[in-house]
C-alpha cells in the first residue's frame, strides 16, 4: 500500500521551477557580488591584496580571473546557458576557495562558499531544467550529459552538507543552557514573540530538519519545512541587510523548495520506505 501523504508524491513537475529558483538565486549572488568588484578599480585593488594575503600566486592574474569567472558563471545560470559546465567551473572555484582561503573557519564561517560548492556540483548533475535556455538548444554531448547518472549523488551530497551543517549549527544551544538563553535574547532582539518559547522550538526544529535531511526521512515534508523556517529568518532577521548577509540564509529557502520538489533521490530512507510501501 502506498502512503503518498508520506513521500508527497508525485511532486516533481515542480522539480524545474526549483531549479529555476536556484538557478536565479545562485546567479544573481554572484553577478551582484561580482559587479562591485569589476566595476571598481579600488574594489578590485582589494580583491589582489586579499588573493596575496591568502597565499595565491599571480594574485594579479587570478584576483581578476577569479572576479570575472564568478561574474560570467553567473550571468550563465540565470540564463541557464551551458549549465553543467557553469556548475563544474563553480564547484572548482569554491574548492579552490574552501582550500586557500577557509580551511581553517568554522562551519558556520565556511558556509556560504560550501553552499555555492554543492550547488555548482548539483547543477552540473541536474542540468538547468526545463525553463533553462540548454533546453531550447541542440547541444552536442560536450556539455556533460553523462552528468545525469549522478543526480542521486549530487542529492546525497546536498542533503549532507546541509542536513550536518543545520544540526552543527543548534548543537550549542541544546548542549548549553547559556547558549539557548543567548538565542532566546537574540530572538526577543530581531522582534519575535515569545521568544523563550520560539528559542528551543526553533533549535530542535532544525536539529529535526538536519537529521532527516541526513537521512533522507520524509524528505518533501522536511524540505517544506526547511523553507518555511527560513523564509522568516530572512524576513526577520536579514530583512534589511545586503544580499551578502542574506545568502547562508536564503539559499536554505531555495534548497528546501528543491527537496521539496525533487525529493532525496536513490540514495535515501525515503526510496527504501516507498519500495517497500509500494508492495
């Protein structure tokens, strides 16, 4: 007997106006980031002595390539043009950024480029969907279609990240009564009711949501979720910051609307409950 109730399925016709979103959202961080640093000499001054001070060679050459490289990457994804091979140069990129530049940050610190590292590796697994200009063009088998045997892969990989990076980051609120009072502070500061009440019910949500993810439990449900919790951080917490400080955040919401849509994939508690279910 099947329980679609559980799995929310069929749910994924809306598996390419996720995408979308991601595509949109992830392009648009990078162009908007980009655009100050190309635009602007002395922005681009910054980017070389940064470069240099974290070790790279040729800090000159590759402060500008790298700028330019995100920017082009960017405009590709909002189009959805040579996807794949933008979500290849994006994962390379970060990779090299995680290496040179944030090995030694916390997980919280290393977020926003492991969030972009895991999305370029998606993207190049799933292509850009069908609202994507790859979907209207005949290209040849060079843009990596073979990718798409790995879009079980690339799924596991996301919901790791994510679902340890969701329970890393409550950890110090449930093991230390000081840093769920610290929270709860926090809250009552950024305008929540009740904030002694939403402070745990928050913390174990996303404990909740993190472990699930983890484990591929009711994914469509938790990815809903994850959305939801996320759409009033931005809302109540980043509402007036830049969109740098906005990204750890709204990239939940798009990976959420993702799991939601497109579910766990192969690789997952889900897929072994539905088979079995389905007997």
């Amino acid at each position: 007997m099947r329980h679609d109730w559980l799995f929310l399925t069929p749910a994924t016709r809306f598996g390419d106006h996720a995408l979308l979103a991601l595509r949109w959202l992830t392009g648009a961080f990078l162009v908007w980031e980009m655009w100050f640093n190309i635009s602007n000499p002395a922005t681009m001054a910054r980017v070389v002595d940064y470069f240099a001070a974290n070790g790279f060679a040729w800090p000159h050459f590759f402060g500008p390539l790298s700028a330019w490289a995100q920017f082009l990457i960017g405009i590709a994804l909002i189009l959805g043009l040579a996807t794949r091979w933008a979500g290849l140069a994006l994962a390379f990129n970060f990779v090299v950024g995680m290496v040179m530049v944030h090995l030694d940050d916390t997980f919280r610190q290393q977020w926003p480029a492991l969030a972009l590292l895991f999305t370029g590796l998606l993207l190049a697994a799933w292509g850009g969907g069908r609202y994507a200009l790859d979907a209207r063009m005949n290209w040849p088998p060079l843009l990596l279609s073979r990718l798409e045997r790995l879009r079980d892969v690339a799924l596991l990989a996301l919901r790791l990240v994510t679902g340890t990076f969701l329970v890393h980051g409550v950890w110090d609120n449930i093991t230390s009564a000081e840093r769920m009072r610290e929270f709860a502070d926090f809250l009552a500061a950024h305008g929540f009711a009740w904030p002694h009440l939403m402070a745990p019910l928050s913390v174990y949500a996303q404990l909740f949501i993190g472990i699930a993810l983890i484990a591929g439990l009711a994914t469509r449900w938790i990815g809903l979720l994850l959305a939801f919790n996320f759409v009033i951080a931005v809302t109540m917490v980043h509402w007036e910051q830049g969109f740098r400080d906005w990204w750890p955040a709204i990239v939940l919401v798009a990976f959420g609307f993702l799991f939601a849509t497109i579910g766990a994939g192969r690789y997952a508690a889900d897929n072994l409950l539905e088979r079995r279910t389905a007997t």
